[in-house]
C-alpha cells in the first residue's frame, strides 16, 4: 500500500498521531482530523507534509471537508473511557456512535470504499473462554464498549448492502509515549507512571488481580497499516495485540520498582463495569498478517517511563460533567486519581 490519500480521524491522538506518522513514513499523503479536545500537542511531532484539519466527526461539514480527493479512513476518533462511560451515556454515543455514522455516511457518499476502524476488545465483555477469539460472542460491560459494538454494526450492515469495505481491527490496553498523563479516566499505564513522578501512591480498584496484555503502541500501529487491501480482512474483524499477561498489581510493581519511587499501592473499591480478566487470541493476525508483538511489557514501559520523564508529571483534568451522578465513582469526585 503506497501512495494513497489516507484521512486518520482522531490523528492528534495518542495511537492516531503515531498512526498518522506510520502511513506517511510509507509514501502516503496524510490528512488528520481532529478537535484537539486532547489538545495538540502530538502536532510537534509532525512534519509539515502531513495536513490537519481541525473539525469534529459529529459536524457533517466537517466530515465532508474531511473526505475530498480520499481514498482510505482510518477511523480512530472517540471519547475512549471505559469507566467514565457509565456516567455519561449520552455524551458517549453523541461521540462515539454518532460522530462515527457521520464520518460513515460521508465517506460513502464520497465514494470512499476502504474504512478501517479501531474497536476494542471491550466489546468482547466478560468472556467465556481465554484467550478470546474473533467469533467470541459480543457482550459489551460499559457503554463505550457498546458503542464499539455497535458501529461494527452499521459497518456490517454497509458492508452487505455494498457500499463499504470495512477492515475492523480490536485490540486492548495499548501503551506507549504520547499517551494522555492527565487523563485519570483510562489509561493505566500512563496513570501509573503520572501518580509516580508525583510522588504519590498509584491505586488500584479491586484487589489488582485482573490480568490483562499490555500492548506497545507501535505493535499495534504497524499491523493497523497493514490491514486495509487484504481482502481475507474485508468485514473480517481481527484482534491485535500482545499475549504477554500481567496483572495489574504486576504493572503496578513494576512501574514503582522501574521508576524507583517511593511510594506503595493503594487499593480502593472496584468499579460496577471492570472486567476481572480479559486478553486476546491474535493467531488470525499470525496467519493472515504475519503478525508478532515484538516489545515486551518490561521494554515498552521503559521507553515510556523515558518519554514520560522529559514531559514531567502532569495535573489529572477531571470531567466535571455526569449525566448519572451517582454511577460516578467516589475516587473521581473526590479526584483521588
């Protein structure tokens, strides 16, 4: 795949700014759409041959703008936050479901036919079996979860009227530089790190059993290049990611011995939506992408924990707006996070 014009939705995001990077590094001309609700600071690691666009998925104007002279989306735009997406239903589905058809519907009507979506393996839910496979039954726990869910739907569906070829690609708990500090909503990793360059005690909900594969960003980001003109992948969802298992009190240990600090775990009272354990089979990856996770949890967090150094500890920004208060967790409105 070379030479295509490519629109990444989301493009000034944590995956989305390192995707972005990734497809012009291989002879793409890159356009990025994004409201910087994030902020824009991943723009400084841009060169100029990438062209941002400043707009939101739920403007069609915007969305149409987006699309002119494109041949490809990469649709990545969300408000990604498992357990804040309970308490605010629906801000989450006027993000990410509707912003998601809107983007859908013009890319259609421009005539674009290759639509690569991130999902997630929280659409998986609470699985049966470990490690979950594709044809896994869908049970989303959260509402973020369902609205992956259901715009793997509406891509279905466009799918087998004809008027779309979508490539749906679930991966899970991905990490690496670039990822949001100030965000105490998702994120473990970077929330992790952010606790301990400040000094203070990183906490865990539940008992930090939970076991889940921690993902590098850039074994995530290479493979979601690769999808898009396999035809065996069209309307053909796979997951990606690594099947190195930790437990989160391990990512936690990990993360205070690594960073030397001085601080030891608190645990709090889990959340109604959290999953105790959840990680992926990727050997249809292996088979039709030649895909292996190649940087270990240990390797990743170091270049992490080395990038997050030079940016420095960061203030969490809270989310002052709920639709259901007292589905708010009390380690957010206390702002314990």
């Amino acid at each position: 795949m070379s030479g295509k014009n490519i629109l990444v939705t989301g493009g000034a995001g944590f995956i989305g700014s390192h995707l972005a990077q990734e497809l012009e590094k291989r002879g793409n001309n890159v356009r990025i759409l994004d409201n910087f609700v994030g902020g824009k600071q991943n723009l400084n690691y841009f060169d100029d041959k990438i062209e941002v666009m400043e707009g939101d998925c739920c403007n069609r104007d915007d969305c149409k703008k987006a699309v002119k002279g494109i041949d490809q989306v990469f649709h990545l735009a969300a408000h990604a936050a498992e357990g804040q997406s309970v308490f605010i239903p629906e801000f989450n589905a006027q993000t990410n479901i509707m912003g998601s058809i809107v983007m859908l519907t013009e890319a259609i009507n421009a005539g674009i036919e290759e639509f690569a979506f991130t999902s997630s393996i929280a659409a998986y839910g609470k699985p049966e079996s470990v490690p979950i496979k594709e044809i896994a039954k869908l049970n989303p726990e959260d509402p973020y979860a369902v609205t992956k869910k259901t715009f793997e739907d509406y891509l279905r569906v466009y799918y087998e009227i004809g008027q779309i070829k979508p490539y749906i690609v679930r991966f899970f708990n991905v990490y690496g530089p670039r990822q949001r500090m100030d965000d105490p909503y998702r994120g473990v990793v970077p929330i992790f790190i952010n606790k301990c360059l400040k000094g203070e005690r990183p906490l865990i909900f539940d008992d930090g059993l939970q076991k889940r594969a921690f993902t590098y960003i850039t074994d995530v980001v290479e493979p979601i290049c690769d999808l898009v003109g396999k035809e065996k992948l069209v309307n053909n969802p796979i997951n990606i990611g690594t099947e190195e298992v930790y437990t989160v009190k391990e990512l936690a240990e990990m993360t205070i011995e690594k960073m030397k600090a001085d601080v030891e775990i608190e645990f709090i009272n889990k959340r109604t939506s959290d999953v105790k354990v959840t990680y992926c089979d990727t050997s249809k990856a292996k088979e039709l992408l030649g895909y292996k996770a190649k940087v270990s949890l240990s390797e990743g967090m170091d270049k992490t924990i080395e990038w997050a150094k030079e940016v420095g500890a960061q203030d969490f920004k809270y989310f002052d707006y709920t639709e259901i208060p007292k589905l708010t967790h009390k380690s957010y409105t206390s702002k314990k996070i």
